[in-house]
C-alpha cells in the first residue's frame, strides 16, 4: 500500500495533465474547482485532480491502518495459545 502511495505521488503531474472530453457542465464544474487551475483545453475535464489525489491517499491510509488493526487482533489471539502451550 505503501508503493501504490508512493507511485501516486510520483505520478501526481502526468496525471494531472490527463484530460478527456467532457460535457460543458462538466468542465464548467472542473474549472470552478478552488483546488488548483485546470491545465486542460476548454472542452475538456482533468482525469484527476488534487481533491481526487489527496482523497486516494486518505483511502489508503484509512485501508493500512484497518489492515494493521486486522492484523494485529488475529495474531494476538494465535500467538498467546501458542505461547501457553510450549510451556
């Protein structure tokens, strides 16, 4: 989860620069973003933008710490029946 963090990251211009055609409501709505100037063409939406990177990566972390929670709780349970039955 890390190196998906960490690509996003790296690839966060390229992707910026991504557009696609859109309807005029659409870019209309892009345009107004008070997350940073669109650097699309008129008529056409960014593929994603800041609000859609930063959202991702607070995905992700919600997902690593759920994980690592997950984790921990199964293995708790595991390692003290083992730890009880070797002695």
């Amino acid at each position: 989860m890390g190196f998906i963090s960490l690509l996003l990251t790296a690839l966060d211009d390229p992707l910026k620069k991504l557009c696609f055609r859109s309807s005029a409501a659409r870019a209309d709505a892009a345009a107004q973003s008070p997350y940073g100037q669109s650097r699309c063409p008129a008529g056409e939406s960014p593929f994603w933008d800041s609000k859609t990177l930063h959202q991702t990566h607070v995905f992700i972390f919600i997902l690593a710490c759920t994980h690592i929670t997950y984790a921990c709780t199964s293995v708790s349970p595991g390692s003290s029946t083992a730890t009880r039955g070797s002695i």
